[in-house]
C-alpha cells in the first residue's frame, strides 16, 4: 500500500483507513507493507500490529511549496516500493489518493503489477468545482490514478456517484466498500472522567463537542452561527471546538464576534485519550460539513459513545439514520442545525436509545474485518487469473476462512500479499 499518511502522522481520516484497512487484512491472513509519507524517515520496517509500515521523508530535498513537497515524498515512495517489490513477490499494490499516483504508476508498470486505488474525496468535491490551477492539476493526478488503476474503490454510493461525473469512470471498475472504525480504540479514557471533566466545563455545563480539521468544507462556521439560538433556550451549553487547520483563527475571531465568550472553546490538537474522554463526556457530537464523502468521524463518535448530529450530505446520509442511530440536519441550514442540537440536549434518553442503536450497527455495518473480505474480492478481480497464487483461482468465499475448493486461506503457504 501506498499512503500520504499513516499513525501516528494523522492529517485526516485517510491514515486511520489505511491503518484499520491493512490491519485488518492481516488479521485475515495476509501479508500487507504500507509505505507512507513522513517526518522522518526509517530504514527498518514498524511492526504495527502486523503490518509492515516503511515511512520515507517528503522534506528532503526541502520542497519550496506543497505541490513540490507531494513530489518529492513521491520519488522516497517510488524507491521504497521499488526495494519491496524487488525482494517480495507482492500480488496487488494499492494506492491511496492522489497523493501517491506517482509513484503508483512507476511501480505498477515498471513491476507489471495490478494496481488498486482507494479514492477518499476529490478535488471537484472539496471545492465544489475546480477554480484554480493547482486544483485543476490535483484533479488531473486524481483522474490519472483512477485510469491507470484496475479496481477504484471508493467508501459511499454518494462518491460512486461523483467518480462517475467527474471522471466518467465505467461502472464496471468501481466498487463501493465503506470505512469501519474499531470501537476498542475508543475504549481508553481518562480513569475519572467526572474530576477531569471539570478542566472542560462546568458541572451544569452540557457538552457539544466537534472533532476535526478546521476548514471550509467542514462547516464548523455553521456550528458557530448555531450557537446563539442553541443557547437561548439552552444557556448551560458550551462548544467545545478541537482541532486545528487553516481557519482555526478566523473561526476564534468569528465566535468573539458572535459574543459566544467562554461559551465556545478552542483547545487545539488534542491525542487520542482525550478525544475519547470527550467523546464519552458530550451531550452532542456535531459535524456540520458541506462535504464528506464518508464521514468517518461520525463512526468514531458512535465508538465513543456519542450522540450524533451531522449534515445531511454525502456519505453521513448513507450511515447515519435519522432518529435511529443520530440526527441528520439540512444542510447549510442554521436553525435546523440548532434545533437538532437541542433534541438532544432536551431529551437524554433518546440521546441514549440513539446510542444503542449506533452501536450495533458499527459491529453490523462498519466491523472491519468484514471491510477486509469485500476489499480482498476487489484485488482477486484485479488480479489476472493466470497470476493469482494456488488457491485463489475459484471464486473467493467472503467469509474469509474457504474456498470454493474448500483450501482454507489461512492454511495455505501462498498467503497473497497486498
């Protein structure tokens, strides 16, 4: 696997996919490398929970801008891959966004390999249309990486339908496999949750919790604008705004200006534990994007047992149901989002049977080890069948223990290698 990012580099949901994707695959029976983009570069292989991660820097030679920078993380990807590739006989490599189109194509065709990639939003997508050169050219390596690959994968009917429009892929070459979220991650907290609440809010204070980056498409405005209405009929609320990105100032100016005062909080990056924390600790968890080709988040917030309110775009209509595992608001819609907001916070037991709900479709719905099979029967049709290793040329049983042959996978000594 080829990835911009892999943990604990986390910029977005992308590095947590490609995490529990090849873990997963390897709880399966496979052998995955992942070779992901870095601060600093290692010569030896992590062990990540089984999976062999190889990270290579991208700031050497020092890029002069972003683009230069993705290229250059691209040529250590090449080289990484190509050491790999030479060593191993690897059956499928599977690239990850535009990020690594690069160096997917050289390794593809100078290993006559089938390649396999993963597109996790688009360009066209983000912005809503292509308005500049930079986006137009990302869009351009966005389309290259889905032309030359065998098998595009995308997370949701709703980005199904966007690779076709923009890219005017064939039906055929795509295959919708959504995103999972491993609920234990989300198990570890802070020991007394009521003491270290305090450092967040008040003992009367109800908790509305957003978690992400801090940019356009992610609505966090919308939240902001929410908020007056929210406390008016609500006045213990408080917003509790994490992360970072390039609005993160402008949105600190746009609550001050809202007079939203120690109402609305803005603490930065936060790790994993405390994420966690908050997530047990929210009376509503909000992601009010304008687009998600997904929404990963939101899974997270199920995992941490949050109630969920999200826009009504993209991939959050397809995994959050109105009224039965969260709350879904019109999009770009204030009082909407408002008045969902305070549903919950009016109600707490419905929060709760939402909860429940939500649970039991993450170990249904979104289990990873299921998202592991249905992405094995994408790279055994990317395969040709003259090159498929013994055993794999009969239709793969999705319950990832038979073949049709009845040869068990995990008893083979020609395990495939992703």
């Amino acid at each position: 696997m080829l990835s911009w990012e892999y943990p604990p580099k986390v910029i977005g949901g992308l590095a947590r996919a490609v995490a529990d994707l090849s873990q997963a695959l390897v709880e399966e029976g496979h052998e995955v490398s992942v070779v992901s983009g870095d601060w600093a570069e290692s010569e030896q292989a992590e062990y990540v929970h089984g999976v062999q991660v190889y990270r290579v820097n991208q700031f050497f030679p020092k890029p002069l801008d972003f683009l230069e920078e993705v290229h250059f993380m691209n040529y250590h990807l090449a080289q990484k891959g190509a050491e790999l590739l030479s060593r191993s006989d690897f059956d499928v490599i599977h690239a990850h966004d535009w990020l690594a189109a690069p160096s997917a194509k050289i390794l593809k065709h100078a290993f006559h390999k089938p390649l396999v990639c993963t597109i996790h939003a688009t360009e066209w997508g983000r912005n809503h249309g292509l308005h500049t050169d930079l986006q137009r050219h990302i869009s351009d390596l966005e389309w290259w990486l889905t032309y030359e690959s065998y098998r595009v994968i995308c997370c949701s009917e709703y980005m199904r339908a966007e690779l076709r429009h923009i890219f005017q892929l064939p039906e055929d070459k795509l295959d919708v496999i959504p995103n999972g979220v491993r609920a234990e991650d989300f198990a570890n907290v802070h020991a007394d949750l009521s003491t270290w609440r305090s450092n967040w809010a008040l003992a009367e204070e109800e908790i509305v919790l957003y978690v992400g980056r801090h940019v356009y498409e992610k609505g966090i405005d919308l939240l902001l604008a929410a908020a007056p209405k929210v406390l008016q009929h609500r006045p213990q609320a408080k917003f509790i705004i994490c992360g970072r990105g390039p609005l993160h100032d402008d949105l600190k100016r746009q609550a001050w200006e809202l007079g939203l005062g120690n109402k609305a909080l803005f603490p930065g990056f936060i790790d994993d534990k405390t994420r966690n924390s908050l997530y047990r600790l929210a009376d509503a968890a909000v992601f009010p994007s304008r687009y998600e080709p997904f929404g990963i988040v939101a899974l997270e917030a199920m995992a941490g047992q949050a109630p969920v309110v999200v826009s009504d775009v993209g991939g959050f209509s397809e995994t959050v149901e109105h009224g039965r595992n969260g709350l879904t608001f019109y999009s770009g819609n204030i009082n909407s989002l408002a008045d969902n907001i305070l549903h919950l916070l009016g109600d707490k037991a419905f929060a709760r049977r939402l909860t429940e709900h939500a649970s039991l479709d993450l170990k249904e719905k979104f289990n990873w080890n299921a998202i592991a099979r249905q992405t094995l029967e994408c790279y055994r049709q990317a395969v040709p069948q003259e090159c498929l290793p013994k055993g794999l040329d009969e239709r793969y049983d999705l319950t990832g223990e038979i073949f049709e042959r009845g040869e068990r996978l995990r008893e083979s000594s020609n395990h495939g290698r992703w």
